[in-house]
DNA sequence: TATGGTTGTCTATATCAATAGACATTTAGA
DNA sequence: TCTAAATGTCTATTGATATAGACAACCATA
C-alpha cells in the first residue's frame, strides 16, 4: 500500500509529498477496484499525519484534475494514466502511442531561424553558427499535454519546415516533402529534473513535478544528421520503453 | 545561468529547489573556470532570495558533500560528475562506464529465494508462484552509490547465483560460471520518481532527489528470460545513452 | 427517516520557511 | 598592514506548513 516513508523537514511539505504518493498509487491501479481514493481519516492514519495534511494533498490533485472530491461519498479518481513510449530507430512522437490513446497531435508553438550554438552545431556535425530552424511544439494524446519538444533543424535543407509542420502537424510529412523519405533516432540521452516554470504552463503541472528530459539525433538514411532535438515529458504521465 | 524561475508557495522550499539548480549548474559544469560557486549575495540576486535562503541552499549541497564554503574566501566545488550510462543490447553496469571513473563495484545488499509474483512472472514468462532468487545489490562509482537494483532469477538454473556473485560482484562472471555465456537485454522501461526512504539511505540522497527507474529483461542467446530487473539510479548522477 | 460514513469549514496553536538588518570573522591582495 | 570581499552568526518579523479539535453538510442505505 501507499502508506509510510514521508519525511519532514526535508524542504518538501508533506502534503506535496503525499500527493505525489497518492498519484503513483492511483496511477499504479491500486485503487481500479473501488475507483475512489480511501477516505480521508483512512489516508490520515496510514500516512501519519494529519486529516488537514490530507486534504491539502487531495486538494492538489484535485486541482490537477485526477481526483474529484463529493461530499458525503468520497473522492473519485478522475483521470490516470502513463502513456508508454517507445524508444528505437523509428522513434516520432504519434506513432506506438497510437493504440494507448484515442487522438495524437503536435501542435507548433514558436519557431525561429538562428545560428547553431556550439552545442547544437556538434551534435549536428555542423559548424557553429551554421543558419539553423528551431521549433518548438507541444505534444498532446487525448488534449493532454504530454512532452514539449525544442528542435534545430539545418536551414539550408529545411528552411520553411516550420510552415509544412504547421500544416501537417507532423516532422515525418514535413521531412518527406523535402526530400527526406525516412530517417532514423542514432542516439537519445534521457535525464530528469524538476519542472521549470515554462514546463509547468506548457505541460499544465503542478509545481514539484517531475520531467523527463531526452535529447535526440535523427539522421537521414546516409546518415546525416537531420534533426537535433531536447524534449521534456511529464514524468507522470509517460514511460519510455526502449526495446532492442 | 543558473538564475530565475523558481516557485514560491508550491509545497516545496525555496532553499530546495535553489539547492537543485545550483547542483544541476555544478555538474553541467557551469562554474568549472573558477571552481567555485558565485558569492551567496550574487546567487541571491540571481534567485532573487534573501541571501540567508541561498546559505540554506547551499548548507544542503555541504551537507551531500558537492560544496564546502571557506570563510573569508568562498563556496568551492568538492565533486561533481553526471554518468553516462550507456543502453543496449549489451547493458552492464561497469561496462561503458569504466572510461568515466577509477573503480566500479557491486555490493550484495541482501538475498532471498522467493516465489514469483505475477508480474514478476510475467516478465519472465513463467508460471507464478516459480520457484525464484532474488538480489539486491548496489552499484559504486568510486565508492560513491549509484543505482541499487533488484533482480530476480529462475531458481531451478541460477539457485545459487548469489554465492557467486557476492565472490566476483558481478553478474556477467555469475551467468558465465552457470551455464550462460552471454546474455543480451531486451526491453528496458524508465520511468522517474521521487527518492523514497530506501532510496535516500542507500544512494546517499538528500530528501527531494529524484531517481531514475529502469526495468529490464535480460535473456539467454536462445531467447529464454534469465533476469528480471528493477533499478533506481539517483538522477542527478547519471544520464542515460540509447544508441542504434 | 434515522444512522453511519464521508467531505467541508471553522478556530487555535506550534513549527518551519523566508525576509530583513546588523555585525563579526576570515581570506586575499593592494 | 590596511581594505575589500567573502562567509559566519545573531535577533526579529512575517507568512506558509502542520497539528488538533469540533461541528456542519451531504450521501447512501438499512
């Protein structure tokens, strides 16, 4: 069960911690039987603290949109889910989640042309300030946000991407109307870390939630590098699964 | 640099999420010129804290043993590192990091034999209730924790794969001496929490961190699942590398 | 319709987190 | 040896966090 290992004074308030708990466990399946979250005297008792500690954990989530509290019968769990990724050569965003969810879309927020960075430019295999495309696109299953993505593309081949991909709403149409049939993933780095401002508003999370940080290399079939891009998931709602 | 966006009133301290930065800044190398962290009235003026919340912030990086502040002089950096973990067909843990540190070792924390749970069994596509043994063990870098896994093996091939692996410390010499010569991974799934209680003691993490999950199958070259595994790999010390 | 179980709201109190200011102590360098 | 810059320590105040207890409001059901 849920229950036990919350710590005090650690800088984490305790009902921030047992929010995320109570997540986990919802997203877990612990409660599909019941599909109701234990009361709140049961939560208090099991995690020592608190009823009031409770409330403001259930608060939180509430405020989420994963539970939902109704006076006199208790608080129904609302929403759960963690989508599963696939990582692998043919790794895009739509695809392999399709059978997880009913709608898939990626949708353009900004976009700006810029010279590479000295980081940008040796993953890319390129010079430093070579003329480069960068988007930035939020990625959504069922209108949910699920990842926000940053991606340098090299200008000289893919100058007007971004309009393609506002049209299409997908990198694989884009890259085949320029003359890219297929292209492959060569390499992912996967970190994590506290969600940024921005990750919060993009993503809609709460403040403490986690991300999933990968950075990306998609090259074409003579591979060259195609495409540089650092994406950050919502902890809570993927899982990556790299399959060999 | 380091500095902005940081959450007021969002269940976790000030000083928390400015001692995450500050660490994230250290081993992205950010403050390698000098090797020092900026003055505490800089870095408050960064945040845009008082500079009393940067000292707590900074008491907590002393406490893990990342900073040490000299009076009169300033913050230096004792340690920092993010390993690469490299992951493959061919996953191990000393292997593919050996290049980064001097040392690598596996402890045997604890053993069981134990009866396949039904995921467990699942994953190992056996019958639940199959006879099992389970290790717990933990991963060193440079006598410095960095993943405590749990693995759990058919007891009817490997019944007694702990002896010998608490002899070698490792598990590839453990599988060759029984019967298994090599072994390849086949699917691996990340997901990323909040350190629990287990987590904090054994990785020597400070309250809050963050750990990377991984799951994983290994299987014999005849395609028959050897290994389950469940590790945790404190986040803010390895990065994880998919290559295809 | 009465009752037990549940969430909602209120008051009060203690501790932690954060700010503010002042001054001491130490180091490095002019 | 003096000074500037840095960390160390202290007091005081405010707001957020957590506990404690009491009771109201609501729901399902016996």
């Amino acid at each position: 069960m849920a229950g036990q290992r919350i710590q005090r004074q650690t800088g984490v308030a305790l009902w921030r911690q047992i929010a995320d708990r109570i997540r986990m466990s919802i997203n877990h399946g612990d409660f599909d039987e019941s599909g109701m979250v234990p009361p709140e005297t049961t939560l208090a008792l099991q995690f020592g603290v608190n009823r009031h500690t409770i409330r403001s954990a259930l608060a939180a989530l509430a405020q989420e949109g994963i539970v939902r509290a109704v006076q006199g019968r208790g608080t129904l769990i609302e929403r759960k889910e963690r989508l599963s990724f696939p990582i692998s050569k043919r790794t895009r965003f739509s695809q392999g989640i399709g059978d997880q969810v009913r709608e898939t879309r990626s949708v353009l927020l900004a976009t700006s042309d810029e010279a590479a960075s000295a980081e940008v430019a040796r993953h890319l295999k390129i010079k430093t300030g070579t003329p480069l495309v960068r988007l930035e696109t939020l990625g959504q299953a069922d209108h949910r946000p699920v990842s926000r993505a940053t991606s340098w593309f090299p200008a000289d081949r893919f100058g007007n991407i971004a309009e393609i991909y506002r049209a299409t709403g997908s990198i694989t149409k884009a890259f085949r109307e320029l003359g890219v049939p297929d292209y492959v993933r060569v390499i992912t780095e996967i970190t994590a870390t506290h969600a940024d401002e921005s990750d919060l508003a993009d993503l809609q999370l709460s403040p403490g939630a986690i991300v999933l940080i990968t950075q990306a290399l998609n090259t074409d079939l003579d591979n060259v590098p195609v495409q540089y891009s650092i994406s950050r998931f919502a902890a809570d709602r993927v899982r990556f699964t790299i399959e060999n």
